[in-house]
C-alpha cells in the first residue's frame, strides 16, 4: 500500500489521520510478517502476534516500496518519499544478511509495484508486467504489455509449489494470467552460477553487486521468453486491485469502481464468485485469500474490511438483518433474491458475512491472522490492528491495537 500517494476521488472530502513517516505497507506472502518503508529506511514485523523483527535507517532518504520474499534475508526495495533513498525507476535487491545492495534492476519508467517469488522477480511498470529471474544478474524472462495500470495491480500466488502471475490486459478491466512454471524457457529455468543462494531454500550468504538495465533492447530482445496467458474479461473500468490465491487456482479482482469483487478460476476463466463490497465508489486497497481458500477479506479507503465466506455450504447467520438473509455459502442476500430476473443486479448480490470499522477510519490493507477467524489490518496512520470473528453471526471484535510507527 503506497500511502504517501492516494488515488484522489472527487467524492471524498474527509481529511484522515495519517503517520508523515509512513511511505509504505506490505505482508509477506503468508501474512506471517509485515514491512514498512518509511521516509529514512525499512522496518519488519512480525504479525501475530506482534513483535518489532529489525530495522534498519538510511542517511541519504526514503523507501517507498518494500517486497518481502518470504521470511528469507532478501528484500526489494524502491525509493520513495521527500528524499527517495534509490530512484524511483530502480528495484535494489537487498541481502539483509550482509546489509547490502546484491543487484539492482534499473527501468525506463518508475516501478509502481515488486513482488518477489522463488526465482523470480516480477515488477508492474505503468503499461507493462516485467518477469525477471532473482539473481547477482537478474535477465529479463519476460515482458508483458499492459493498460494503464497506474495503481500497480499485480498479484503472484504465495505458495511454494506454484507460479501463478496475474497482471491486467491490454483491454481495460481484462486480467491476465500467466503459469510462470509452465513457461517455455530452457535458459530461463536452469540455474546459473550467480543464483541467490537461499532465494528458494532460505539460506544466507553474501554475493558481489550486480546491475541490469531490463529495457535494453539488445538484452530483452534476447532473453525474453514465450508464456501461454489466459484472458479473462472481469470488468468493465480498469482494475484497481488483484490477488491470487496460494494455491494459484483462483484469482480476485476489484475495479476502479470498487463496489464488486470477482473471483475466477485461473485455469479456465469461470466466475466463481460475484461478491458486493457496498453501493458507494470506494478504492480498494486490498485483496486477501485465507491460506485455505475459504474466505476472502477486502479493504478501501473508507476504513472497513468486509470478509466473504468463499465455502460452498456453511450453516446460516442466526439472526440475519431486515431485509438481507443468509445464503448456504455464509454469506449476505437479499430476501428479494427470488425475484432476481425482474429486479436490478442489486437484488442478486452476495454480500460480507461479516465487516469493520477501523479505528479513525482511516485507508488500510488487510491479511489473515495465525487464528482463522482472525484478521491483521495495517493502518495509514501507523498503526496494526488484529480483529477476530463469529464465523455464523458475523460479529467483530477488536482483540489488540499496535502503534509500529
């Protein structure tokens, strides 16, 4: 989550607390842990429960993204803030074993998001998706054209047995999808002798400094490999926000619009789900997937978090509101539901099963606890918040309040 650069939105007038320090916001790929970039360095934490890992301050300026592989000793920053401790067009790899930079990435325009995978690392330019292996010389495997995708979106599935990317299309409100193991690739999977040693199996030891100019165009021209994509059409405005399940078998996907979430099958494009955040414009800043696939949580700048029930059979609420009953997958529908073919799409929609409020209100992205009735929340104003949850009547409850910045 870039804080220190919110989607401006004619309808929001309010004037939220936020923490001045605060560039940046991110869980690694199991929720386990979290980063910050911060206006004079990094800090890492660990979740739940809560606890200050390390962190490290520069001289010379900000970071304003962080990308964590795991809970291994690499990391990729950007820089970011008044002072920006690297450009803005640069990924850095950096070796926390050694705290030093091992290899950077240098782009022709500025890096709007980095996620780090086994092997590789993929980085959203504002019209491209870029895949390039994580070593001392990172090649570029890969390069994916895209639509405007200033927001970043871009999601790659954490588990550790699959490699499923997805980016936005060509086409506005398109997804793409991409199998990185399945991509054809001889040079692309065989293991050079400058490979980061403990990117796959978390060991440590320290390499020499590599830099790489990706969008060269004698090196992309002969390192950038072939890949099958699945095209899927999941909305109609640009999307805003993405994310793929551990497993790789689903993917979710928020529009501009904010008001829907979509849930598709990666492999054949079948909409699974169709779930409604609210009726209001909102801008979602996050998408999370339970570790087992059966619940969703979503957040927006309107400071609340709605968790979806993604099972197909679950026991009704007990005492469901007026007017919205709850449907065999957990979830909220409206007692007009019946009438679905007469009455707008409105009437149809699955609604949360269970949502918050922050403290202050304030824009915010989400992940699942170690408890699965859990959820961490990292706040623009600085703060970490764990809620707990009824899984049948849908009650929330604040369990602690964490201020890391």
């Amino acid at each position: 989550m870039n804080i220190d650069r919110p989607v401006p939105r004619a309808s929001s007038g309010s004037q939220e607390a936020f923490a001045p320090e605060l560039l940046y916001a991110a869980f690694n790929q199991d929720y386990g842990c979290f980063a910050i970039g911060t206006q004079s360095g990094f800090r890492i934490f660990n979740s739940d429960p809560y606890k200050e890992k390390m962190r490290r301050e520069f001289k010379d300026g900000g970071i304003g993204i962080v990308a964590l592989l795991y809970r291994s000793n690499y990391l990729a920053f950007v820089g970011g803030g008044r002072n920006p401790q690297f450009p803005p067009n640069k990924v850095m790899l950096w070796d926390d074993a050694t705290s030093k930079i091992v290899a950077e990435l240098e782009f022709r325009s500025d890096v709007l998001n980095v996620q780090l995978k086994r092997e590789r690392i993929v980085v959203a330019l504002r019209n491209k998706c870029i895949v390039c292996s994580l070593e001392a010389y990172p090649r570029p495997l890969h390069t994916f054209e895209t639509s405007d995708n200033n927001r970043g979106a871009l999601a790659i599935s954490g588990g550790s047995q699959t490699s499923i990317l997805a980016f936005p299309g060509r086409q506005k409100g398109h997804i793409q999808i991409v199998d990185l193991k399945s991509c054809v690739s001889t040079a692309a999977n065989s293991e050079s002798s400058d490979t980061l040693p403990g990117a796959a199996a978390h060991r440590t030891r320290s390499l020499s400094r590599g830099s790489v100019s990706v969008e060269s165009s004698s090196q992309a021209a002969s390192t950038v490999y072939p890949a099958n994509i699945n095209i899927i059409a999941a909305h109609v405005t640009a999307i805003s926000a993405l994310a793929v399940s551990a497993d790789g078998s689903m993917v979710a996907s928020a529009s501009e619009k904010g008001t829907l979430i979509r849930i598709f099958d990666t492999v054949n494009g079948r909409l699974l789900h169709e779930l409604r955040r609210g009726v209001d414009r909102a801008d979602i800043y996050s998408i999370a997937f339970s570790p087992d696939n059966t619940r969703l949580c979503v957040s927006s700048d309107k400071g609340t978090v709605h968790i979806f029930n993604l099972e197909a059979k679950q026991n009704a609420a007990a005492q469901p509101p007026a007017s919205v009953a709850s449907g065999k997958s957990g979830n909220r529908h409206s007692n007009l539901k019946f009438m679905k073919d007469l009455l707008p799409k409105y009437f149809s929609s699955e609604w949360s099963f269970a949502h918050f409020r922050v403290a202050n209100e304030v824009r915010c992205i989400c992940g699942f606890g170690n408890e699965r009735n859990s959820v961490i929340v990292l706040c623009a104003d600085g703060t970490a918040q764990k809620y707990s949850f009824d899984s049948f009547r849908g009650n929330c409850v604040r369990e602690w309040y964490r201020k890391f910045i």
